[in-house]
C-alpha cells in the first residue's frame, strides 16, 4: 500500500479501525481532526474497479446533489492517482439488516417508524429526479439518535428525461427486484423503487424475505408470479400495504405521493410523512462562516464565496461537519492549538483575493514519535506526530471577530450601535475567560451544493439561491507567508503522521504553560518536558500491535449475543471448536475472529468477525459483524454457528 495516497488523507482525518468491506472498497472509521467529529471513509482502489469506476462517479455525483435528513452525507472526496476516498456521515448503529435479525422481526409501531423514515428519503431522491434501484436493509444504516440513512447510491439512476423515463439496465440485488427488471422490459425507476420497498418493509415485520430461494431461477419464478406467504402476526393493515407495494403489474402499484399519506403511516401521527429536506442545499450560514473567517483571518464575504463554491475538500468537509455539531447541540469550536487545519485549504483563497490578510500563524517545528507502519492489506498508524499552530490570544480573536461583524454588517442606528457596543464588551469579557487551546472556530448550520468538474469526479451545478451565493469576489493575488526554520520554508500544516490524543493532552498542557510565560522565553524546554511525561503515558495498553488481558467491555447492542459462558477463553474455544466444522476458515486476533468462507473454486464468499467481549459485571457476549457477503446467506451461517455453540 502506497503512502502516497495515504498523504492528504491523514492531514485531516485520524483513521482507526476498518467497519466495513466490499467487492471493491473498504470503509475504515476516523475522527476529522479540525472538528473531533467521527466519520466512516470509503477508500476505493481504482485498479480494483475497472469497469466500476463509471458507478463510484455516478455514487459520487448523486450524494453531491443530495441533501436530507434521511439520506447520508457526503462530506469531502479526496482522489490519488492510486485510490478515491469518500468521507461520510458515520452511523454507529451500524446496518438495518442487521437490527432486524437480531431482534428476530421489529413490532408493527417500530416498524412504522421505521418506514415513515424509508418514505421520506425515498420521496425526497425521487423529488429530486433520482430512482434508487438498491433499496434493502443492508443500505440502510442506523445513526446515534437511532434514525435512517440512504446509502450506497452507486445503482442510481437520473433519466435525463425525467423520472418517467423509461429504463433498461437491469440491476440491483435479485431479492428485491421488481418483476418487470428481471423480465428485461423497460421500467420506470420509481416504480421499481416501490416494489423493494415492499420487500423492505415485509422484512422489517418478518425477519426474513417474501421471495427467497438459493437457486436464482426458482427466485425469479416465485418474484414474477408475486405469491408470498403472510404470517398471522400481521394486522390487516399492514396486509393491505404489502399487497399495495408488491403489484407485479407496476402500474397498479401505489405511488410514493400515496405513501405520504398512507392510513397505515399516519397511525399514531397526527401529519402527513415530512419528505422536505430539513437541511436544504445552498443554505450558507452566518455562524459558521464567521468562525471561519476567523480561523483562517480572513473576511466573512470571501469565505463565503470559497465555501459556496462546494467543491467537497477540506473547506467543504469542515463546514458540513460543523454544521452537524451546531445540530446537535454542541459547541461549534475547532481545535486552535493543533495544526489540523492545512493552510494550503486556503491558499486559493488568499491567491484571489483582493482584501487584506493578517499574518499566518507561527507553526513550531513538528516533534514526532516513532513510525508510520504500512501493511499489504491495511493501514496502521501506531505512532504519533505532532504540530502545532500558535492560536490567536483571548482577547486578539474576539477583538478580530468583532472587527469581521463590524466590517460585513449592514450600517446600525446609534441606538442599536450602542446595544452592539455592550455585547461585544461582553462577548470580549467571555471570550477571555476561554482556554488558550479552547479553539473557537465554526457553528454548523444546514447542508450544501456542488458547482465544478474535476477529473472523473463531476460537480454537478446547482442554483444557489442569490442570498447566498457569490459571484466574482477574489482577483488579486496575495502572497502567502510561511514560517522559516533553520532558514528553510516550511508548510504551515499538519505532517501526514497520526496525532496520538494522550500526546495531544499533554502538548496542550505544554501551550498552556508557555502561553503564561515572558514573550522571550522559548517554549522548546517545556515542551520537552511534555514529551517525557508522554512517554509514560504511552503504556503498551494504549497503543495498537498489544495483546489485550482481556476481552473488551461493551454496552448491550443488537449486534451482540449474550452467553451463559463466564469464562471468555472457554467462550472462544467453544466458537473456535465449531467454525471449521461449518467450514469457515478463521484467523484469531486477541478474542476476536476474522472469519470467510470461500467457494470451490477459492473465492471469498462471505467475510465476517466474531469478538467475544465482556456486557455488566462477568457476563460474556459474543459480537458479530458482517463485513462481506450477501446479508440473508450470512445469517443464516452466523445463527446456525451460535445454536451450535453450547453457550
């Protein structure tokens, strides 16, 4: 694995463990250091593509375009000669799919809840002229406020005549395609979308699948014929839609505007299903750009112009992400003490602009710890770097913020100057009180377009409403000031190793210590003494490539499987005892178990990890996680090894 491509990635972004893999991609968590905001990154390997790469832009293209409450966000796309990463909203609740087996099948009250959600992401991407055509559970990931995100929108389609176009390309996952894809005959996407929302929403209250057959011609049969059983535990109501959704004759079948309005969905509501974006493109807002603004010293009016340029970089990545931190009620603040921000993010900026820029900060020289470790297969960072960027004083950033308001507001009356007046006194009194590292930055408000092309990646061009929208604002060129050391110009950014967080604490307890000193006095001294209290801190324990002494404790989760077992070695032996006699194959790590299973012919068909970990006080679980391979044929496997287990 090249370095290289690796490079911009982790000038932004901590990455941690791999959540998820594909035929092609895997998808690792990481933390976008700026924000502290956790994300799931989807690295894609070009080579490996081939003829996929034509969907990964149609995927890319489409969560540009998209924006809603229900639908997963795209924060930043990052393209190497070499790989495509795509930074995403991360969903901790992991897939429905596998909500749903775990609790066997979901009531009929959650389920509607459920299903208003699927309602409203559809509704949204068809009222943006966009069909689906991949809708099932495993496409559908839960966040940590336990409500639904659309993923995967590589099989989207957006007929240039409109959604009524007719389609050809038959695609999809067999179980949950539409009869009239598998005969071969023109469709319409919507319709389509309809008909697997109806296998969705029979799997939600079934816990298995209305057309299932391992032989791919005797599914086919049973779809085209639209026969399925109906479990006695299902109300009449719910009957009634099923056989609404799953016509095989398409134009019988209801319609999304239909659902909206549903008897069945507005049990329990008192309104219609809200299929509206509540965060809507082009939005720009104030909080946010000023923060912005005065992070990177630079005026609320270009900020505005670069960020509503949309081109889905760091700049973008870091508004978006503070948005979603105002929405959920945190404090909108980046990280001042850390060079987490890359300054060249902001050379195109200050190459353009016609306005006057304060000095950069001053950026001391990187300390770093250890190595960075690549591996054939993954990415290991089990070391640390560090580089800091001197933050604006207390008093300078609020005194610079007040200036920024001053400048971009409309002229005041001497009354309301005066109420001004005051409340910048008191924002300065506030903001004094704040941690030189406490680093004030963004407030997150609502979500964003696109308006370029580049490369393979096309930005599509979006009409921004004209409040929000900057034409031609930037011209003259600045020059852009670097630090010197050792009579050499370095960047002022973060260096492509990992930042360890213990690392971090101390370091920032080292800029506090300084920042109190005399103005001549170097800080290198006490940042030596940081570093060697770093190092104690750095016990074997902390650091990855360390057996742990036990197995790890987690909350209660659906994913999780209570055992009767106390002992976790007896545990995993039992698990260990019975995985080859279901022939898979495994490699043990600590207490957890990467698992596949393969053809006959050597090829990977299922991938998967089972971790024995530790629930409340010495009860043992064990964690499963798919990671490859079709979801129901996996279940199956994973229920059939744990009735095995004498756990």
């Amino acid at each position: 694995m090249a370095v290289d491509d690796y490079e911009e990635l982790v000038k932004y972004y901590e990455l941690h463990e791999t959540i998820g893999t594909g035929g092609f991609a895997k998808v690792k968590l990481a933390t976008h250091l700026l924000t502290g905001e956790k994300v799931a990154i989807k690295i894609m390997d070009k080579d490996s593509l081939g003829d996929d790469l034509p969907r990964v832009k149609t995927e890319i293209d489409a969560m540009k375009n998209l924006s809603h409450q229900h639908v997963c966000r795209l924060y930043h796309v990052i393209e190497t000669p070499k790989k495509i990463f795509m930074v995403l909203e991360y969903c901790p609740g992991g897939e429905l799919f596998d909500y749903i087996i775990a609790k066997d099948r979901l009531s009929e009250d959650e389920a509607r809840v459920f299903f208003r959600q699927i309602v409203s992401a559809v509704a949204y991407i068809h009222s943006q002229g966009y069909a689906h055509r991949d809708l099932k559970p495993e496409n559908l990931l839960i966040d940590e406020d336990h409500n639904l995100k659309l993923i995967d929108f590589g099989l989207c389609a957006k007929p240039k005549g409109g959604l009524d176009y007719h389609l050809m390309t038959c695609c999809g996952s067999p179980a949950y395609a539409a009869p009239e894809l598998i005969q071969g005959k023109a469709y319409i996407g919507s319709e389509a979308d309809i008909w697997s929302m109806g296998i969705l929403m029979y799997a939600l209250m079934c816990g298995y699948l209305p057309f299932d057959d391992d032989n791919v011609m005797v599914l086919y049969k049973k779809i085209m014929r639209g026969k399925y059983d109906i479990p006695k535990w299902l109300s009449p109501g719910t009957v009634l839609l099923l056989s609404q959704m799953l016509q095989v004759d398409p134009k019988k079948r209801v319609s999304v505007k239909h659902l909206l309005k549903h008897p069945w969905l507005l049990q329990g509501y008192n309104c219609p299903v809200e299929w509206y974006s509540k965060c809507p493109l082009g939005y720009m807002d104030e909080d946010c750009v000023t923060e912005l603004s005065v992070y990177s010293k630079h005026s609320k009016h270009s900020m505005s112009c670069l960020i509503s340029e949309w081109n889905y970089d760091h700049i973008t990545a870091t508004y978006l992400l503070l948005q979603t931190k105002k929405n959920r009620g945190k404090p909108v603040r980046l990280v001042r003490s850390l060079a987490a921000m890359e300054p060249s993010s902001f050379k195109e900026l200050k190459s353009r602009t016609n306005l006057d820029f304060e000095e950069g900060s001053n950026v001391e020289q990187p300390y770093v710890f250890g190595s960075m470790e690549f591996s054939d297969d993954e990415l290991f960072y089990d070391d640390c770097s560090y580089s800091g960027i001197e933050p604006l004083p207390s008093k300078e950033y609020s005194k610079y913020r007040a200036e920024l308001n001053s400048v971009d507001s409309a002229p005041t009356t001497p009354m309301s100057q005066r109420s001004s007046t005051k409340k910048s006194e008191n924002k300065e009194n506030s903001d004094t009180k704040l941690s030189i590292n406490e680093d004030p930055f963004l407030h997150p408000g609502p979500w964003t377009p696109v308006a370029k092309k580049k490369g393979i990646l096309t930005t599509p061009t979006h009409n921004i409403p004209s409040a929000t929208k900057e034409k031609s604002c930037l011209n003259k060129d600045t020059p852009t000031k670097k630090p010197i050391v050792n009579n050499e110009m370095i960047p002022a950014g973060i260096s492509p190793e990992r930042r360890c967080r213990s690392v971090d604490i101390d370091l920032n307890q080292v800029h506090m210590d300084s920042a109190q000193k005399k103005k001549g006095t170097k800080v290198f001294g006490s940042l030596e003494r940081g570093l060697d209290k770093v190092i104690t801190m750095l016990t074997p324990s902390k650091r990855k490539g360390f057996a742990r002494d036990g197995p790890r404790k987690l909350r209660a989760h659906y994913n999780v499987t209570m055992t009767n077992i106390l002992n976790p070695d007896h545990l995993l032996n039992e698990i260990t005892r019975v995985l080859p006699r279901k022939n898979v194959d495994y490699v043990q790590k600590g207490y957890t178990l990467k698992c596949k299973t393969q053809s006959d012919f050597g090829k990977v068909t299922m991938q998967f990890e089972l971790e024995v970990c530790q629930l409340k006080s010495e009860i043992m679980g064990i964690r499963r996680q798919r990671l490859k391979g079709d979801a129901w044929v996996y279940k199956r496997l994973v229920e059939d090894i744990l009735s095995s287990c004498k756990v």
